[in-house]
C-alpha cells in the first residue's frame, strides 16, 4: 500500500488503516479519474475507540493500491456498511 498526501490530512496514520482495512468492512466509490476502482473501508483504531473511514484506489496486481483519504467515520459510512 501506499499513500497519497491527502490520506494524511485528518490525523489518520498508516497503522490505523491498517486495523481499519482488517475489519474487511468496505463499500465501493465512484471510479478515479485514472479509471480505477475505489473503496472506502470503516473500521476501528487498534484500542477500539475511533472509527475511521479510509478510502483506496485499487490497482492492477501486481501495483501497489493507494490509500487517498483517512478520517474519522461519518454518519453515512457507518450506516453503509451497517454500523
């Protein structure tokens, strides 16, 4: 994975995506401009008191994804993926 930027702006780091991604909750994006698939993924930090919401352009394999957004969850995203 790696990151753009703007995924640092709101206080996300790459450790808490990384809890974030293992809770597999995600739902999908409009495409990039690139023409690639995105998705945001919601899930918790390691203590388990912030939910977060962190957004990643998928990639062909074999290249690295990039994670574009990381912020804490809002009120849509939670009800996206159920929570």
């Amino acid at each position: 994975m790696r990151y753009r930027r703007s995924f640092y702006d709101h206080g996300c780091t790459e450790e808490i995506a990384d809890h974030v991604i293992d809770y597999d909750l995600w739902f999908q994006l409009h495409d990039s401009e690139r023409g690639h698939r995105q998705v945001m993924y919601v899930g918790w930090d390691k203590n388990g008191h912030q939910l977060w919401e962190v957004d990643i352009e998928l990639y062909s394999e074999g290249q690295d994804d990039w994670a574009f957004h990381g912020y804490e969850a809002t009120a849509y995203s939670r009800k996206q993926v159920g929570l």
